[in-house]
C-alpha cells in the first residue's frame, strides 16, 4: 500500500513514516502544503495523511483542492489536540477521519488500517456517455472489455467533456477548467489533448467523438 504523508515536523515525520514503512507500508513524504498537492495529483496514493498546519498550504487547502478535482482517495487528516472547528470543517470537505496530537502510535496504525479497509469497499461514480465510462479511482477510459488509464490532464478534459454533454465548451473555458486560471499553458495544449482523447476513443473503437465546430468550441457526439 502507498501512502503520502505530509508532515512539516521533522522529528515527527521520520517517526511516523519509520513506524509505516515498518509495518510494510510504502510513504512518500513531503514537508509543505503544496508540495502534498502536487505529489497527490501526480501519483495513486492509496491513502493520504495531512497534517493541518503546514507551509505552502494548510492541510485543509489541500484536501479542498483534492476534492475539487475530483481525487477520491481517502484522507486521514492529523490535527492540534483541541481544534474542534479544524475537525469539523476537514470532515466537511470531504476527510475521512482525523486524529488529534499528540496521538500513540498504534492508534495512528489502528487509522490507517481503517482508512485503507475503507477504500476497498469503495465503489467509485462512474461517469458514462454513449458507450464508454471514466472511472474517478482508477482513471480509467472503458468501452466494453478495453479500457486505457488516462494521464491526469486527459482524464480530467475527458471528465469535464462528459459533465457537460451536449454544450459546446471553448478553448478558453477548457484552458480555464483543466490547467487552472493560474497556469501558464496555452490554448495549443487544449488543442493538443483533444488530439489525444480522439486517437484514445478511436484506439477503444468508440462511436463517441470529440465534434469541433469553429469559433464557437468542443463537445462529445455519438
């Protein structure tokens, strides 16, 4: 099982992530908020471990981002002893447990083992249109019996083509919806990953394609 552990706590991190990979777990950790951020979104993690305070961006941001961007995988968040609103606001946008510090560790073991059990049982929303799916867990592209894994930035265009079937998205709307207003891609990488996504519904012989009609934008047609 492969967790990422974000911890700013130097101490506490060597610790932490001595007693996981211990027990046969393999961790990632990271130091800053948004580094978590990054790691989470580059990799499958089947478990995430958030201390709340932490440089670049709180815990808290980051599971808010995660969610945004519709990352499932379950989070334990770690948070101070008597921080209740921590506690409730973690568990609102979406955490699946927290732990108070200073905590022992077995407790810490007891909650990963929870988290990860969790998981398992987990049956994501699959998102369908015509004849494929997208699967949010595993990033999945099916038609019948093929299937292809999708990097981040393909699922995420392919995912937001089938939340919005049958309205013609700009260049600039999917700039804005996958890379973020902050990114410093260009309307050339859209163009480039319908490319991708067309050659990928063509490879699973898919009667979905990506129509183009100009000047006005993108949609998935049957």
């Amino acid at each position: 099982m492969r967790l990422l552990y974000a911890e700013d706590e130097e101490a506490m991190a060597e610790a932490v992530a001595d007693i996981l990979e211990y027990h046969k777990y393999q961790v990632d950790v990271v130091s800053r908020g948004d580094e978590a951020l990054d790691y989470a979104l580059a990799a499958p993690y089947d478990g995430i471990i958030l201390d709340i305070m932490m440089p670049g961006m709180s815990g808290l941001e980051v599971l808010s981002s995660l969610r945004k961007k519709g990352c499932t995988t379950p989070v334990l968040l770690l948070t101070a002893k008597n921080e209740v609103e921590d506690r409730i606001e973690g568990l609102d946008l979406g955490a699946d447990d927290y732990l108070a510090k200073p905590f022992a560790m077995g407790e810490l073991l007891a909650r990963v083992r929870a988290m990860l059990r969790r998981r398992d049982e987990f049956r994501p929303d699959i998102k369908t249109f015509g004849d494929v799916s997208l699967n949010p867990h595993s990033y999945e592209l099916s038609r019948g019996e093929k299937s292809v894994v999708l990097p981040k930035l393909e699922y995420q265009m392919m995912e937001v083509l089938i939340i919005n079937r049958g309205i013609y998205l700009s260049s600039e709307d999917l700039l804005e919806k996958v890379w973020g207003y902050d990114s410093e891609a260009d309307i050339g990488s859209v163009w480039v990953y319908i490319s991708y996504l067309r050659k990928r519904l063509s490879g699973l012989g898919s009667r979905v394609t990506i129509r183009a009609k100009r000047n006005i934008g993108y949609r998935l047609e049957e």
